[in-house]
C-alpha cells in the first residue's frame, strides 16, 4: 500500500504556526485521507504543546505534498 503525503499546518492568529508534515495509507475506504492526515496532525500536535493550549488552535491548511 502507498503513502500519501500532506502538510498540516495550524494558527490561533496570523503571527505564529505549527506545521506538521504527515504520512498516512493511501486508501480507498470512505474517510478522506485529508482528514487522517488532518487527525495525525492533531495527535502531533497536541502531544508537543499540550493539549489544554492545542484547544486555542485551528487548522488553516492542509496541502497533499507532490512527489516532485
């Protein structure tokens, strides 16, 4: 099975982001791979800033990454 690759990226405001790049199954069941990598991000996230200030945070962007 592929990966595919997305970069997950959240913001309180427009001063400071946390940008997460994440691998997740390329498959073909029915949840969209945008938000597995969007539920990845999130577990990251929370387990690096804490999850009391993760609260403050949304996502702004969440971009597949090409193979380029």
């Amino acid at each position: 099975m592929s990966k595919r690759y997305y970069e997950v990226t959240f913001a309180p405001h427009d001063t400071i982001t946390y940008t997460y790049n994440v691998a997740v199954d390329d498959s073909n069941d029915d949840v969209n791979d945008g938000v597995k990598a969007e539920l990845e991000a999130w577990d990251r996230f929370r387990y690096d800033i804490g999850y009391d200030y993760s609260k403050d945070f949304d996502v702004v962007s969440i971009q597949e990454e090409s193979d380029d």
